[in-house]
C-alpha cells in the first residue's frame, strides 16, 4: 500500500520509500537501533543486505494491506513508521501493527506525531478496526505520543525486553480503535 505524499511541513516530507531508499533505510534502522534501547534489537543484531531490503521495499510497495511511511529532512532519511495487518485469518484481519522509529536527532520536532498521523489515517481509510504496539514501560515520550493519538493500555508483559546491562523493562501493550480523535 501506498501513502501519498503531502506538502512538506516544517521542512519533514513523508512518502513511501522506494527501492533507492533501500540504503538509506538501512542505515536510518542501523542508527535507530544503536542510539536507543526502545527497540527490540541492537544495532549488530540488524544485519539486512541492500538486496534483501530492496525487495522487502517491492514487497510492500504490492502489499495491500501493510503501509511503510518514511520521514525525510534535507533530503535524508530522519524517521519511519511501519503499519502491517496483525495476521490474514478473518478473525484477526481487522487488526494492525504499528511500528515507529525516529533519529534521536529529530526527537522532540514534531516527526513522530507527523507519521503516527500519517500511519493512522491510512490504517483507518485501510479499513482496520484496531491499531496495536507494544512500548517499554519506562518510555515516557513515546506513551505520551500515543496516548495522544488514542491509544490506551490494555495490557503488560512483565520483563519482556533485556536492555544492554542485563536488566529487564516491563512492554505495555496499547491499542487504538479506529477512527479514535487525534
């Protein structure tokens, strides 16, 4: 599925990425994941080939019913957001997952609220019911970014991910229904 660009707001465009993103995205998840424990690996861990994310970029580009938003700044890539159907059995097709990284850099700009946007209002026209994701307890900036955006808490799984120095962070699982004010 595709997003259709809009007019750039304070200087951040957002558009689907294409097959000559594939480098950049790489490079963007590489950073995301070394300059943050809120994500669910480290940078090492994340060990894609250009080719491999060139055709995972084709395949969501056919894809239906999953959407990758990327924000660019300057013409680099500073941030994405990922929304993909939880599964395709009819009992769960109306539900999704949503992902977010953002440059630490672009924290605090506006970026993250730009492609939750984004990623909800296509999730919504997609026809999906529910939006899902799951977030480190002790996230503070990204709870309060989704709970604007009318997610709600609905569940814990205690411990659930292992930070560098061995402790654990409890996830919180938050959900959105459809159509929710933002």
């Amino acid at each position: 599925m595709r997003y259709i660009q809009g007019m750039p707001v304070q200087d951040i465009s957002l558009r689907t990425p294409s097959e000559s993103d594939a480098g950049a995205m790489i490079e963007l998840l590489k950073r995301c994941y070394g300059e943050t424990e809120y994500l669910t690996r480290t940078s090492e861990e994340f060990q894609i080939t250009l080719q491999d994310e060139i055709e995972y970029l084709r395949r969501q580009e056919r894809d239906e019913r999953s959407c990758m938003i990327c924000a660019f700044a300057e013409g680099r890539l500073v941030g994405n957001v990922h929304i993909a159907p939880v599964g395709d059995a009819r009992r769960v097709r109306h539900r999704a997952a949503l992902g977010i990284c953002v440059r630490k850099e672009y924290w605090g700009r506006g970026v993250g609220s730009m492609l939750m946007d984004a990623a909800l209002q296509t999730a919504d026209s997609a026809g999906y019911r529910q939006v899902e994701l799951g977030v480190h307890a002790d996230n503070a900036r990204a709870i309060r970014l989704y709970r604007r955006f009318g997610f709600a808490e609905y569940g814990r799984c205690p411990g659930a991910m292992r930070r560098s120095d061995g402790s654990f962070a409890d996830e919180i699982l938050m959900a959105r229904p459809a159509g929710e004010i933002r």
